[in-house]
C-alpha cells in the first residue's frame, strides 16, 4: 500500500477525506484515480486537461519530485503539497 499524504487546502475541500490515506496504486496517475474514485472531483484539483500535475500543485514519491507517470513501490510514500510563493 502506498501511504498519500495530502495538504489541508485539499481535504478541506473533500468532506471525509483524511491527510492520510493508504491506497493500492502502481504509479502516481493511478492514486490520484484511487483518490477521486473515492473523493469524486479530487483529481480536477489536481490535474489539469493535458493531463499533467496542476502547476500550483507539487506531487513528491519518496522525497523526489514526480509526474503522473513516476512509478511506486508498494511501500511508497506519495506527498501531496499545494505550491507556495510569496516574497
């Protein structure tokens, strides 16, 4: 199971969804439909039309930035973070 931890800018949006969620998924694209199977609408927030990760969103596996094809591992952590900026 990959362990996903997600921002609370996100789950707030998702009555229900925890920060935390343990999914079966073979890559990121794959939990990201493991999570809007469960949380309908999650993977628009996450997603753009091309598709690729939103720009505003930053999706990390194991510490290392990655894309919707970056593969997991089954112990796997994926982190979910919203982008910051400011100066």
């Amino acid at each position: 199971m990959v362990r996903v931890l997600l921002p609370q800018a996100l789950v707030r949006l998702f009555p229900g969804a925890p920060r935390e969620v343990d999914v079966t998924a073979g890559d990121v694209a794959a939990a990201i439909a493991v999570l809007d199977a469960r949380w309908p609408g999650m993977a628009d927030r996450l997603v753009d039309s091309t598709p690729a990760i939103r720009r505003h969103i930053n999706v990390f596996v194991d510490g290392e930035r990655a894309a919707l094809r970056t593969p997991m591992h089954p112990a796997a952590e994926m982190l979910v973070t919203t982008a910051m900026s400011g100066g």
